[in-house]
C-alpha cells in the first residue's frame, strides 16, 4: 500500500504582521506545516501500520519547505520530495494541482493520494479536488476517518450537516479534516535520521509538464488587489443606552444585513 | 479552455442550485439573487443549473427567484451528490452552452465540486467569495474574498479562461424577493451516466442531530463565555441562537464548567469557524480563543469590561452586564419577528 502525502508549508498566520500601509508583512514570518496536513501524514502512517507499503511526501513551495520536509521524515515518513523551480512559482491552484499532479504522476506507484481539506493562508481548499481531477482519481473529501480493505478505500464524510459513509476502489484521493486523529510527536531515533537524509529537489525537468501550464504565467486566475480588512475591524463601533435600547440598536443592524 | 479569440462566444450567467431532498438550499435563491444582478449589468441571462433523481418541480421556483431558464438533469444516480457524476453533467452541458460566468455555494457540497468542474474546464475559480461585481470597463467578474485566515481580502479575476467561475459563501447576498408571476424556460438535459462513470459508492448517508456537530459550517454563532455562563445569560444566548437559527459555541473554561460540548469549543483546541454572524457574549478575548473566530465576518462582543480584548476582533460592541443585555436582545428579536 503505496500513500503519497501532499502538505503545504504556510506562515504562522496567528503572528501576522502588517506594515504602515496596511499590507502583510511576510518576510521573516515563522513557517509551519499547514496543521491539518499533519493530519494527512498520520493518517498515511496509520495506514501503513495496518497494510505495509510507504509513505512519499510531496511539497511544492520555495527552498524553504525543505524543512516541512524535514519534519515530515521526523514524523516517520519513508520518502520525501521537493518541488521547487522558479518556474512553479505564483501559481494559483489549477496551476498548483496540475504541477502536483504531474509529479505524483512521475512517482508513479500509488494506491491512496492524501491531502489537507484546507491550507489555513491560502483558505480554497480546491487542490485536493483538482489533484484528483488531473489524476482521474475518485474523490473522497472531508474525511473523518479512513479505512482500506479488499482493494476499496471507505471514509466517514463529514458533508456539513451530513454525515456519509463512502466507498471507492483504489487509487483514490482522500482529503482529511483535523478531526481525524491526533498526530504523532517525534520520537528521537527518526529525529537524527531526518537532519542526515538528502532531499531530492524536482525541478520543470523532473516531472516533464507542459510548460505553459506552470506558475503565474499557468494560472487562470490574476489577483488584483489585495488589502487588509484588520484596519478597519480595529474600529469597533460602541452601542450607547439602557439594555433595551442597545438591544434594539444591535437587531435593527443584524435585521439590515440579513443575519436575523 | 477557451482560447483568447473566443472568449465573446460565452454568454450568460449560471448558477448551480444545489437541493437536498427535493429542497432548495437558501445559499441557491442567494446566488439567484446575485446572478440577477451581475447579469442584468451584462445584459444576459440567468440560467440555473440543478440535479437530482426528481427536481423539475423546483424548477418554477427557480424561475421565481431570478432565473430565466433552467436545466434539469433528472437520474436516479443523481439523489445522492456525487462529485464525479455531478461534474460530469455540469461540465458537459458548460461546454455546450458557454457560460461566461458560473457560480456556486461555498457549502460543503459546492465546495468539493467547484474545484474540480474548474479544473476540467480549465478555467480559474475564486473561492469563498463575500464581493461578486462586473468592471464597468472590461465587463469582467470581480470577486473578492478573504484569505490569510480572514486577516487579507483579495480581489481577483479571471480574464482569459472562461467560464468565470467563483464559489460565494452562505449568509452573504440577500434572498430576492420572490415573484411567482416571471416567466422562464425550463429545458430538460439529456442525462447519459454509464456504470464506468460511478466510482463512489455512498453506503450510507445520515443528517447529523449531534448538536454543535456542524459548528464549523455554521452561518451563524451566538458564544457563551464565562462572564455569561449564569443560567439567565445562558439560556438567552440558546434562545437567540434559536430564534436566529444559529448555534451555540463557547470557551474553554465553559467546555471544563460542562455548559457546553467540548465539539463547540472555538479557538486554539477546539474548532476554526468561519460565521457570517458572531457573537460574543462574556468572552475575553485570549488569543487562543481568538485564532477560532479569525474568519469569522461580522462579530458582536458583549462584555461588561470596556476596555476588553475582545472588541479589537469585534465590528459592534456593548459595554454591559451579559445578563441584561442578553435578556433584552431576546425580547428585540422576538419584536422584529413577531414571535
Ligand atoms: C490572498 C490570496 C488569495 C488566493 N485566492 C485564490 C483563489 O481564490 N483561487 C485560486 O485558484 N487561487 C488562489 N490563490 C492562490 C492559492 O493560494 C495557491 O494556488 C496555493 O498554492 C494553493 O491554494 P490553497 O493555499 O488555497 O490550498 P488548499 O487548496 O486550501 O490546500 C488543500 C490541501 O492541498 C495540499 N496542498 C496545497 N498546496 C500545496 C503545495 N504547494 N504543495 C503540496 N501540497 C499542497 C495540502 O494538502 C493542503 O492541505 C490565492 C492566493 C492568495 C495569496
Ligand atoms: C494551550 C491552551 C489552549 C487553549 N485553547 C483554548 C481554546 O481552544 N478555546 C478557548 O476559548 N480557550 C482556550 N484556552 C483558554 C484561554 O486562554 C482563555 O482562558 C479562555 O478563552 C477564556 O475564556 P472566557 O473568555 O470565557 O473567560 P475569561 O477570560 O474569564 O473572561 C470572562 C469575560 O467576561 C467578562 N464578564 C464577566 N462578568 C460579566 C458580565 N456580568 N457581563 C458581561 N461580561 C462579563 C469579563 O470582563 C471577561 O472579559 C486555551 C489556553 C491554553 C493555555
């Protein structure tokens, strides 16, 4: 049973920072593995606890995931690799899913493909859905848990106030919510390990992709603006009265933008 | 994908309505609503999309609420959403009848079949929007959104991929007001879905009663903290919650009380909600509980301390005692909705 792991590397959006002009400071910003991807490779461990076979990390990002990577293999991952060339670099994420899926394509032998439902900056939880569409892989979303028998992958969906069992024959792609394990902290044999191995960097000629398709140039969609909203939540707007006027106040504004 | 030479051939607006049970989900008259608009800004059509085993009777409905035609693709492998069946459909007739915009709820569902629609068509997707406009100039799409956890709103557009596709989240656009008197068109798509076409199989599907279990995909969340925690103040806040069709979230130290469900719990060791509507009613304002509500849209704190940490994340807030205040809230709404 062959699980390829795909995890993002995010800034730790909590210690955000912003400029004068209000714009997000991202330099120097502390990286962390996008948490619930963590999920995604304890899951992957899981599972090769139960039926054998290896766990493949993948990440796409700038020669800094190289340390997601790391903590990965602490984690107790089998392989890592590392996508990383300018020419990846600003893609949305059609081009992000087409550039994982053309390296999950040169890994080859697969059964399970996992991901995150959602990485906390970019917020889309779209590259999951469209890796599996690139790879024509049965999409198993939102999952709660994850179970493999017979050649057949079956997961508890949490499809908001839904609650599903699916089935689909491997290969498959499951994404993962957080609520489905605990992830493991590093035991210290794998920690030594992880610093020694080498990681193999893939770069546009490694994963043979049609070039066109890649990064800013790859990407359907532009952004055009971005600003930040913080600014002006700073300023709160005090309701001044008695109880019952206060509370007046505050339905009138909920019952003018249709919260009520 | 449509190349650049091409892009005039795409006309319309679509909207996907999504239903369970033979029931339209409110996020779907919202985008009718919306899609009214943009289209009336481009001079074109609506038209509504929606799947199912039996929905053409939603389909005056549909028409009711904005739309100018509706396709209805009927099978009975469509009662249960499936991703690949439902992308299928959408992405076949899309390719037929060019759409040059095409949006969707940012409801679970939406969520795990807009993704992969944009990516056969190969065209962008702006996801979780709170804005949809049109340029005045170069007649495109505008979506905005938040990202960064709700602390950046990007504005975005797709200007050589066509359809325009974004997905909106619930809660945000109003529900048009109904006319039953408009007329529309309701065309019946040929629906072929061969056995090979079904890969997932659904074994079993349940709507959750656990309460709180849906906390994360809640529109709307009334939060007891500890300065709220008295059984006056608490049961206001499940009354509000009731009354606004929300639910109930809370604090650490109210999941350790046993108040609440620690599957309620926001922040740090409990969930990341993303509402339109937040309320905090005696709550602090810790960062670990803060980092659970960074997406939340619009926040109301109450709290009886002014100078609170809480009203740094809030857009309204109410210096006062919980209790008082939450009382008389209940009777505010009661009184708008005639309760
Ligand atoms: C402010 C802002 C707004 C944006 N809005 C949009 C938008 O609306 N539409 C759009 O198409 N693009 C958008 N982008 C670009 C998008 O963030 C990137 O394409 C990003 O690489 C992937 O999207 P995500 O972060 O939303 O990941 P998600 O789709 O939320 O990630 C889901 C899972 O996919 C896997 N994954 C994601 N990225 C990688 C990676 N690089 N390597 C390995 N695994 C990965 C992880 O398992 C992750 O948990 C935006 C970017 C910014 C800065
Ligand atoms: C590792 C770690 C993880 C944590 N994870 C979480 C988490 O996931 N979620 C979480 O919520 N917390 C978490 N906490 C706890 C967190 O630090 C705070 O202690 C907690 O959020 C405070 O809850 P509170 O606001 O209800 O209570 P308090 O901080 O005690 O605040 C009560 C507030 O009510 C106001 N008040 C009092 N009386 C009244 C009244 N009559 N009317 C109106 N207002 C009144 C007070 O002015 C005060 O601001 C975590 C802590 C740690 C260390």
């Amino acid at each position: 049973m062959n699980i390829i792991v795909c995890i993002k590397q995010v800034p730790n959006v909590t210690q955000v920072k912003w400029d004068a002009d209000g714009s997000l400071i991202r330099t120097g910003l502390p990286t962390i593995i996008n948490p619930v991807d963590k999920n995604a490779i304890e899951a992957a461990l899981q599972l090769k606890e139960q039926h054998g076979g290896k766990v493949t990390v993948l990440s796409m990002g700038p020669s800094q995931v190289e340390s997601a990577l790391r903590e990965a293999l602490c984690m107790g991952v089998d392989d890592v690799i590392q996508l990383t060339d300018r020419k990846f670099a600003g893609a949305d994420t059609w081009a992000t899913s087409y550039t994982i899926g053309c390296a999950i394509q040169k890994i080859g032998d697969y059964d399970l493909v996992i991901t995150g439902v959602e990485a906390m900056d970019g917020n889309t939880a779209q590259v999951g859905p469209q890796v599996a569409e690139y790879l024509g892989l049965p999409l198993l979303s939102y999952a709660l848990s994850i179970a493999v028998a017979d050649g057949k992958v079956t997961i508890d969906q949490k499809l908001g106030d839904v609650a599903r069992v699916i089935e689909a024959k491997l290969p498959a792609l499951v994404t993962v919510e957080k609520e489905i394990n605990e992830y493991r902290v590093t035991p210290i044999d794998k920690l030594i390990d992880a610093f020694e191995r080498t990681i193999p960097v893939w770069g546009v000629d490694d994963i043979s992709p049609d070039v066109v398709h890649l990064g800013l140039k790859g990407s359907p969609t532009k952004l055009r603006k971005v600003y930040s909203p913080k600014l002006e939540k700073g300023k709160v707007e005090m309701l001044e009265g008695t109880p019952d006027e206060v509370a007046r106040q505050l339905v009138d504004k909920l019952n003018a933008k249709f919260l009520i | 994908m449509a190349d650049k030479a091409d892009l005039t051939k795409y006309k319309g607006v679509w909207v996907f309505a999504e239903q369970q049970d033979g029931k339209l989900a409110k996020i779907s008259l919202e985008l009718l609503g919306k899609a009214r608009d943009l289209a009336d800004k481009l001079g074109e059509k609506v038209t509504s999309v929606i799947l199912g085993a039996s929905v053409k009777p939603l389909a005056d409905d549909l028409i009711a609420y904005g739309a100018d035609r509706v396709l209805v693709a009927e099978h009975p492998e469509l009662a249960e959403y499936r991703t690949e069946l439902y992308t299928k459909i959408i992405c076949e007739e899309a390719q037929k009848d060019k759409p040059e915009i095409l949006i969707i709820g940012a409801s679970p569902i939406g969520r795990d079949l807009t993704p992969r629609v944009s990516f056969r068509l190969h065209t962008g997707c702006t996801a979780d929007c709170t804005e949809l406009d049109i340029d005045p100039e170069e007649k495109i799409l505008v979506s905005t959104r938040p990202a960064f956890g709700g602390n950046v709103m990007a504005t975005i557009i797709c200007p050589e991929h066509r359809p325009q596709m974004s997905t909106v989240r619930p809660g945000v656009f109003a529900v048009p007001a109904k006319d039953p008197a408009r007329k529309g068109e309701v065309v019946t798509v040929d629906v072929n879905i061969e056995s090979s076409d079904i890969n997932v199989t659904v074994l079993s599907s349940s709507k959750s009663k656990k309460h709180g279990a849906n906390i994360q995909d809640a529109v709307k969340i009334v939060s007891v903290g500890l300065g709220a925690s008295d059984s006056t103040s608490f049961a206001a806040i499940q009354e509000i919650a009731r009354l606004i069709d929300g639910e109930v979230g809370g604090t650490r130290p109210c999941v350790e009380k046993v108040l609440i469900e620690h599957g309620v719990q926001i922040g740090q060791t409990g969930k990341n909600v993303r509402p339109e509507l937040y309320m905090a009613c005696g709550i602090s304002g810790a960062v670990q509980h803060t980092t659970g509500i960074a997406n939340a849209k619009y926040v109301v704190a109450i709290n009886k301390d002014p100078n609170a940490e809480i009203f740094k994340f809030a857009n309204v807030g109410i210096a006062g005692d919980a209790k008082q205040i939450l009382t008389a809230i209940v009777k505010a709404i009661k009184a708008v909705k005639q309760e």
